[in-house]
C-alpha cells in the first residue's frame, strides 16, 4: 500500500513524539524542498533560503509538540516558513542592498546578467506588493496552491485570498506596464 | 456584451473557478475578441514572473539538516536556556491559555474587590443604623402635637426682630 506524503508525514510525527528523534531527519527530507523553494521565492537567493529552512527545522523541533493534527502538516509548515520568511526579510532589509551594490561590480557572462536583471525585475515588482497580496501570489503563483490551501495557512476566507490574488495581479501587472 | 474582470481572467488562467463557471467564460472567450486578447496578454505577463526554481542535490539536503541536527541535539548552553524559555512561553500560551485568562480575571477582580472590603465594616454600618433607629423612636415617644408650635414660637429666629418692629418683645409681654 502506497501511502500519502500527508499519512506517511502524520506516521513520522507520531513516532517522533513517542522519542524517536531519527523520524524528524525524515519529516525534513520530506519538506526541504517545499520550504527551500518557497524561501527561494521570497528571496530570490538560494543562501538565504538554505538559512530559512534551518530556521524552520528547529521551529518545527521546537513546536511539534504543540501541533493540533486538525489541520495538515504541510499547512502548518507552510504557515511557519512564511511567518519566517517575512522576519527574515524584514531582518536583512539593510544588508541585501548592500549586497546588489557589490554586485554591481563583478564581472558576468550577458546571458547571465539578462537573468539577473530579469531576478531584479521581478523581485522589484514583487516588492512593491502589499505584504498579504505578496505572500498569497507567491503561494498562487510559484508554490501552486489551491485558494483553499492558502486560506488555511494564512488563517482566512477563500475570497480574501482571491481578492487578495487579483490585487497583486493588477499591482503587478501596472508596475511592468509603466516601465 | 459585457467584457470579463480581471478577477475572471485571474481565475481562468490559474483555473480556480469550477468546471460550471469556467467552461461559461471559455465560452465567452471565443465569442470576445478583447477578452481574449486580454487574456493571452495576462497569461503572458504571469509566465515572465515565472523564476526558475533552484534544484538542489540530495547531498546539499543533508548538509544542511545535518547542520539542524547539530543545533538541535547538541546545543551550547545559551541555545538551551533560549530552547527553554521558548517552551515555556509556548507551552504557557497554549496548553495553559484558558487557566491564565481565568487566573488573570480573578487576580484583577481581587485587586478591585479587597480595598473596598477591607475599608466597608458591615458593623460599623449596623451599628449607624441602629443608633439612628433607637434616636428616631425615643423623638417619636417624647414629641407631642404642641411640640412643633412651641418650638416656632419660641424660635427667636422664627421672624427677625428689628428695632423697626416688636415681634419678639410683643410675644414675650404677652
């Protein structure tokens, strides 16, 4: 029998609870690369988002104690990595533009420097959005959530995240228009 | 003919609405040039946000959560005393949540209720009533009707007495 990645998930953390540690090794091997690649998508930069999943881990160690299995495991994560990820962007405001103006300096290939500016872009636009539209575009956009999915980890109703969806498209879609 | 919302083209190009409500705005697509045109220029704009996703080797999975395993099973002591306080905060907020709202209201009402206890003595009061009681029944025993008309008579301040007239000294003659 197959199981699911939820059933297999809710398997490990009871095992995990019950004082084997070596089952939380696997919890992270089954989220990484959810939580990497949603980092990746708030920072645009594959460091930092290698950072956030070691700040989640030890969350995820510290409170699976407290976690209610009324809701899904991977809701739950979800909620801590973009709870995380908005503390780290608030955080490390300072040093990334610090970072774009040592960039500015190093020497790369055209095709390279297009993806970058092409990063740039995006990330200036993605940016510009409201805090909530952003987290909800992104969990749209790039993670592939269903609407009700992202109500649930962000905490509120369906048409919210739609409202929310639409407003960061037309955000969105203003911003590339005007450049 | 009424053109489509952005919240329509959103919905079609992530495909949130239903079969029901999808296949009416496929439909419409095919009858509205502008709505199409609209359409196709979103979903354009929606795959130039699309950024290519990192993909990173098992091997880098491992560093790292061999680097979490570190942390969390063998912390120095500060990550242990944080680890601890952040348990017991938690574990406070959440396991304990309805006990501490209810310790806090009856610590609060305490605080109200105590102070005025302490300073309302229900003997004193009694003891305030009853004098008051006792004095009003002997007055009711010792007055008589006349009472009250002597007292107005022999008031000195019942008229003003002025040289100008002799009420007072009048009533005493007499």
């Amino acid at each position: 029998m197959i199981l699911s990645k939820e059933e297999l998930v809710s398997n490990l953390i009871e095992k995990f609870l019950e004082g084997d540690k070596s089952c939380f090794v696997k919890i992270l091997k089954l989220i990484s690369s959810d939580v990497i690649n949603l980092a990746y998508c708030y920072t645009h930069n594959l460091e930092d988002a290698k950072d956030i999943f070691q700040e989640v881990s030890i969350k995820i160690f510290k409170y699976l104690k407290f976690f209610k299995k009324k809701a899904k495991f991977t809701t739950w994560v979800y909620r801590i990595a973009v709870n995380t990820c908005i503390d780290f962007l608030r955080k490390k405001k300072k040093t990334m533009v610090m970072k774009e103006e040592i960039m500015k300096d190093e020497n790369f290939s055209r095709e390279e420097l297009e993806n970058r500016e092409r990063l740039k872009m995006i990330r200036e636009t993605l940016n510009n959005l409201p805090p909530k539209a952003k987290t909800v575009f992104i969990l749209r956009h790039y993670q592939g959530l269903k609407i009700v999915e992202i109500s649930r980890i962000l905490g509120c109703s369906e048409s919210s995240v739609k409202t929310h969806l639409v407003r960061a498209i037309a955000i969105i879609r203003k911003n590339l228009e005007e450049r | 003919m009424k053109h489509l919302s952005l919240k329509d083209l959103a919905s079609l190009c992530y495909v949130d609405s239903d079969t029901q409500v999808n296949s009416k705005l496929v439909h419409h697509l095919r009858v509205c040039p502008k709505c199409l045109k609209e359409y196709q220029k979103l979903k354009t704009l929606l795959s130039d946000l699309t950024v290519k996703l990192p993909q990173i080797k098992e091997e880098e999975v491992e560093k790292l959560i061999e680097k979490v395993k570190e942390k969390i099973l063998e912390p120095n002591f500060l990550e242990r005393v944080k680890y601890r306080w952040d348990y017991l905060i938690v574990h406070l907020r959440w396991r304990l949540a309805p006990q501490l709202l209810i310790a806090t209201v009856a610590v609060i009402l305490a605080l109200i209720i105590l102070p005025w206890w302490r300073s309302y003595n229900i003997d004193r009061e009694f003891n305030i009533l009853r004098l008051e009681a006792e004095l009003s029944l002997e007055d009711l025993n010792n007055i008589s009707p006349f009472d009250f008309w002597e007292d107005t008579i022999n008031s000195d301040n019942f008229l003003p007495s002025t040289p100008q007239n002799n009420f007072g000294r009048a009533h005493k003659e007499t």
